[in-house]
C-alpha cells in the first residue's frame, strides 16, 4: 500500500471528523522532513476528488462528506447528469452546474436523497479537469474581438476570442480554438484560434469540423509516412514458414468502391460432407513492426473512420489500399484461418498459419447477390466460381442456423447509404440494403473470429477479446415489465437471461405493429460491446469465445491479436505480464476510439440527412414513429431519415405521455401515438448546423384547420384543404412579439 493509500484509508475509515493539516501529521505520525511531501500528497486526493478541503482548510474524505466523483453530460439547455463509476445518474440544474461542460470531471454533493419514484439531484462542488480544451465553431466578428459559437450544442457557451488570438479568421469562418482560461463560471472563458478551416459554406468543410472536434487525426506525420514507403517499397519475403495457397481458386468480396480489402475466403466441399472453409486475412502485422513509428500512430488512432464522403484511416495508403490490401492477381501475405465445419455446421478442426495467397477474383456484393439470384451474363463471366459461390451460401445458412439455435440476437435496424455530388450536397438517401452476399461474409467472419478466440483462451496467453457482457437486473426487470404490456414474456433464471430469450421474442413479434417499438427498447436495454484483456464472452452472439481478427487494416485490436498470433506460430518467448499490462492497454484505447469513430460517423449522417430535407420543406411523406418521448415522437421515413414530431406541434389535442408503455395519448380525444404506428407527415423544419430535422403531422395540421374553420361556421372546400396540406407549417410566434429574445453571449466582456 502506497503512501497515498494509506492516507486515504485513514481519512476514511479512522477519522471521525474533518481534521487540520497539523492534526493530520500529528495523528499520522509524520516527519517534520515529510511535511512537504505529505501536504502534496493531499492535494494531489483533493484534485482528485477523494478528500475534500474546506474552507476552514480542514481535511476530509469525500465520501464521508457525501460528495461524489463522476463525468458531467451536459445538455443543448444547460441541465446535465452527473455519471457515476457505480449508481445511479445525478441530475444537475443549469444553475447547479458551476459552469460544467459535457464530458468534465467534477465533484459533486447530492442535495436530496434518492426516494422510490424520484431521481437524484445534485450541483457541482468543484470542477477536477477539464475534458474540453479544443473548441470547434464558427467565428462571430464584433468589433476588434469575437467569439466561437460550439459546434457541440452541449457546451452550452461561447468562447471569447481577442483581436490578436484570432488568426485573421473572418466572420463566418469554421475554426478550431484552444481554452486559454475561465476564471468564472459567470464570464465566458478565453480562447485562441489554432486553426482555421474555412468558411462553413465552402466545401467539405462541415465534415472537417466533425473530424476535428472528435480529435480524428486525418494527417499522418512526416515520419510515418516515410516508414510506410519504405515498407512498401521493400520486395515481398515469401517464406518456407508460410504456406502456399496461390494456386487456390480464393475471392474477395466487398462492396464496389472498397479499396481497403482486409479479407478473402474459400470453400471446398469434401467427401464426407464436410466444408473446408479458408478464412484468408491480410498480414499487417508483418509489415507494421511493434513499437514503430506505424504502430504507434495506428495504436493512437484505434480504427479507420468511415464518414459520408471520405475514409480517415488508420493506416497510410501505401499499405491500406496498397502492399495490405488482396488486390486481384497479386502475391499477399496473409494470416489463415483453415476450419473443417461438418453437415450440422460444428467445426470439428481448425489450423491457423502464416500464408500467402494470390486472389483470383476481386467480387462485389451486388455481383455475387445476382449469380445466387440467376443472373445468366454474370454467371457465365464468372463460371469458374459459381459453385462455389452457391456453396458459399449452402454453409452461411448453416452457419446461421447453427447461431440461431444456441440463442445469437439479430436485430434487423437498416443503415443509410447517402450520396453526394461533386460540391459535397446530398442528393440521394437510401437504405443499405443487407443480402445474401453479405450474409455470406458475415457467418465467415463470425466463424474466424470465434474459432481463433476459442484457440487462444485455451493456449492461457494474454489476448484482446470483443466482450458484450451481460445486461443488468435491473434493466431486464424494467424490459420484462415494458413487454408484459404488450401481452410477451421472458424468461428469467438464477444465471438472469439467456439470449435466446431475447431471440424467440423476436421471432415472435416479427411483423406485427409493435414490433419496432420491442425490439428498440430490447436494444437499448443491452450493454455496448466493447474489447477487454478478459474473456467475458459475447452475450449478443450467445458466444463463449469471441474477439476481432478479420480487419487488421482498419482496426488496432485485431492487428494485436495478429502479432499475438505471429508470435505463437514462430516460437518465441512471451513475456506474460508485459503482454497483458499491452493488451489491458490496447483494449481501453481500442474501445474508446470506437466511440468516437461511431459518434463522428453517426454526426455525419446526421448533418447531411438535415441538410437534404432542408431542400424539401414542406413535402408530405409516410414515416413509421420510431420512439416517443415526453417532448414528442421521432418518426422514420424509408430513406432512414428521422424527424422530430414536437409534442407542442400536436395542436389538436392536449397529449399526456406515458413513461411505462413510451406512448402518446389525447386528454380528449383519446387518441394513442406509439412506436409503430405508421403516420403522414410534413417536412417543417431541418438545421444542418444543429443537425435536427422537424416533422409536423399532416393529419394533426389537417384536422386543426378543420376545426378552426368549424369555429367560424364555415366549411373547408377540398380544394382549400389540399392547399393547406401544401403550404409549410407557420412558425409559432411570440406572444409578446416586441420582447427580445435573450442573447447566449449576454454576459460579454
């Protein structure tokens, strides 16, 4: 136990009353040649939130005092949650915040107790670090100074920028700041311009600011860059270690504008019936050396970033799309994963080698979804692979069956495909469609992923494993009484919930109307997957074993798993704690990134569905409501574009919303909005900037007019009613219209 340790230890348990700091080295017994080093270690626990001074400079620990430590997640409004380790959320009032902003560490005193019913509040006590020290917004002139408006609405204030910390930005400009000080939670902090990307209309810069707001790193340094064309450069070493699969009839397939291609598979069916299925994947590790330049910028990135109109990868091209990729007739050196599976779809052997392969054909989905469909022209173009291809997804659908029966979640949710133009605007917004040429790489890369997962748990060697723990009691407790209303069930046993619980659910609902509603709440109602040192299995996959193997081109854990691998094969000796204090490293890292990447992707998508309907106000499209809050209803449309229905904008009834069944009901008219329900609506609104898009119902507008027009004694012509229907909804006004409306930078310098 370290001195730091023990001091704490005695504040929490010993101390029976917050104590001076002479009472303390007195109590502790410390030198008067230790003071110095005793007091830094107290306010080393201060900044760190575990003991508290006060203002009588008495010292306590914090959680005797009843204060807790946790990250704020602040809101567009002000408000925000306070995000514990272990318990629950703290509600935190926009006056409580002490000028807290999204993602802060702080400390914070509960104000009321948790009673049944009622949730915790609190207010901020003290803010220990900050988490927002670059600032990413668009630059408003006044006078010889300025401000940067947040992109991030969380970050509910501006940052003051002074005349010569402006970098010439003009008004307008998008740029990226640096906080320079904030000395008051009642004045705006102080900044400087570090970057400035450009005018917020010009292209590509919308994206810019989304890459630069999450930290993505989208150039690669000098150094890097030198060592992967040195890399590349170097002649290809084909070993007698490695074995030769060149003359194998192996494919890849991936979509049409792919270049990173990571992957390739065959399959053979033998005599007995078995399948032999080669799981080939390109060997990074060779080529990125442990502790290089490459390797240390890939480590910092964590994975690819996949936005709407460009990659940000994790590598340079130079290997990515280059030496890496199982280009179509070319030598590469891979990582194979060679699995004998029989008739019922068990593997009953499997061989993992170093290898090169040479593809025999660069395929697209939607080319080997048409030859499984009957295509005749492409059919005969590719004719030497069509059985295969056909055998191919003979074994997918074992696979599948073979997952299905032991318990694996599918859940069906589409993902957008957005197309842009030249000038970056998006001109097309459809689902993305998953086929039976995607199933087929799926059930393969499951099948890999599994079977080295397994392999290595059982070799008792330090690893990096893709974890889905368990969903919590309490959360299952609240799902089965969510589903208990709709008539379903789950089973509960001592061990909780098996997933195949959650599988026959599915099946169940399929196709009825509240099948959309079950399976978003089951969703959100399960933990977030996520890599860890430790085998936790993967409860989604109802797997035992599981982790990432397939795309060490675009993803840091797989490539560890590789070198992990690489050594095993080659002999060497692992230095056990080393390695795993590395892949307890590489696993935090990994998953942290992931988010990130996931966020910017998904803001991204965001930002260009806003800014295609903003194009469109006014149109009437059919949605299906996708979720229902107490502030309105989100409703889908088919292009996978979402909207928001404000409770407010309901005005043809006072609607009342019910937290246990997540539905919308009319005082008077009785009238019930849930998710499911299929509705008409109208494109009322939609902010690229702040990437939300607002629907107005049709036949709430409608009936509204018709009602209005029952007050005056009239009748509504059908002609008169089908030119409502066409006219944007009006904004709401003021009711005091000469009233200004409040300033966000009100308390200006």
């Amino acid at each position: 136990m370290t001195q730091k340790d023990k001091v704490l230890k005695f504040l929490e348990e010993a101390a029976e009353v917050p104590l001076l700091f002479d009472e303390l080295v007195f109590m502790l017994g410390v030198p008067e040649d230790a003071k110095d080093e005793f007091f830094s270690i107290l306010k080393e626990l201060c900044e760190e939130g575990q003991v508290v001074c006060t203002k009588k400079k008495r010292y306590a620990a914090a959680i005797k005092m009843g204060y807790v430590r946790g990250r704020f997640a602040g809101t567009a409004r002000g408000y925000g949650f306070v995000i514990q380790d272990e318990g629950e959320d703290i509600f935190i009032a926009p006056d409580m915040t002490k000028g807290a902003l999204n993602g802060d560490i702080v400390l914070v005193k509960c104000a009321q107790a948790a009673e049944p019913g009622k949730r915790l509040e609190g207010y901020v006590v003290s803010i220990l670090s900050r988490a927002n020290h670059s600032w990413v917004g668009r630059f408003e002139k006044h006078g010889l100074a300025g401000f940067v408006v947040p992109d991030d609405r969380r970050l509910c204030v501006d940052l003051f920028i002074a005349d010569e910390n402006s970098m010439d930005a003009k008004d307008g400009d998008k740029v990226v700041a640096e906080l320079l000080s904030w000395d008051s939670e009642f004045r705006h902090p102080e900044g400087k311009i570090t970057e400035v990307l450009g005018n917020r209309f010009d292209v590509g810069v919308d994206i810019l600011s989304v890459i630069r707001s999450h930290n993505i790193p989208d150039h690669f340094p000098n150094k890097v860059l030198d060592e992967a064309k040195k890399v590349a450069g170097k002649p290809m070493e084909i070993t007698k270690e490695r074995a030769d699969f060149r003359n194998n009839l192996i494919i890849t397939i991936d979509g049409a504008d792919a270049k990173d291609l990571d992957d390739a598979v065959e399959l053979t069916k033998l005599p007995n019936g078995h399948y032999r299925l080669g799981v080939h994947i390109a060997d990074v590790g060779h080529f990125v050396p442990r502790g290089s330049a490459l390797d240390k910028e890939a480590f910092a990135r964590g994975t690819s970033v996949y936005l709407v109109d460009r990659v940000v990868p994790m590598l340079p091209v130079e290997l990515s799309n280059g030496i890496c990729s199982l280009t179509e007739g070319e030598d590469r050196l891979t990582l194979s994963v060679i699995i004998e599976i029989d008739a019922a779809g068990t593997v009953v052997s499997h061989e993992i080698t170093k290898s090169v392969i040479r593809s025999s054909a660069r395929m697209t989905y939607d080319d080997v979804t048409a030859i499984l469909s009957g295509d005749k022209e492409l059919s005969q173009k590719y004719k030497n692979i069509k059985e295969m291809l056909f055998n191919m997804k003979e074994l997918s659908e074992l696979l599948r069956k073979k997952r299905e029966a032991r318990g694996s979640i599918d859940f069906d949710f589409p993902e957008a495909k957005i197309l842009l133009d030249e000038e970056g605007r998006p001109t097309e917004i459809k689902k993305q469609e998953q086929t039976v040429s995607h199933r087929i790489i799926e059930s393969f890369m499951l099948c890999a992923n599994e079977t080295v997962a397994e392999d290595f748990f059982y070799r008792e060697l330090p690893f990096v494993y893709r974890v889905h723990e368990r969903p919590s009691e309490d959360k299952m407790n609240e799902f089965s009484e969510f589903v208990k209303a709709f008539g379903y069930g789950i089973k509960h046993t001592n061990n909780g919930i098996h997933p195949k619980e959650f599988q026959k659910l599915l099946l169940e609902i399929k196709d009825t109307r509240e099948e959309r509603i079950i399976s978003t709440v089951m969703l959100r109602s399960l933990m977030k997957a996520r890599y860890s040192e430790e085998n936790l299995g993967h409860f989604g996959l109802s797997a035992k074993f599981y982790c990432h193997f397939t795309s060490p081109i675009r993803r840091y854990p797989d490539l560890v798993i590789h070198r992990i691998i690489g050594d095993v094969l080659a002999g060497k000796a692992v230095d056990y704690e080393e390695l795993l204090a590395f892949t307890e490293k590489a696993a935090k890292q990994s998953s942290e990134r992931e988010v990130c990447a996931m966020e910017a992707e998904r803001e991204t998508n965001d930002m260009k569905k806003a800014e295609y309907m903003s194009e469109r106000l006014g149109e009437v499209y059919e949605g299906v409501i996708s979720s229902v809050t107490p502030f309105g209803m989100f409703v889908a449309l088919e292009n996978t574009v979402e909207g928001l229905v404000r409770i407010a904008d309901l005005d043809d009834d006072y609607y009342l919303y019910d937290e246990k069944l997540r539905i919308l009901s009319g005082r008077h008219s009785g009238k019930i909005y849930q998710i499911g329900d299929t509705v008409t609506i109208r494109v009322a609104r939609a902010s690229k900037e702040a990437r939300e898009i607002d629907f107005v119902l049709a036949e709430s507008e409608e009936a509204s007019v018709f009602l209005q027009t029952r007050q005056k004694g009239k009748k509504i012509s059908a002609k008169e009613r089908a030119k409502q229907k066409r006219m944007p909804p009006k904004r709401k006004t003021s009711a005091k219209p000469y009233m200004k409306k409040k300033s966000r930078r009100k308390n200006r310098k």
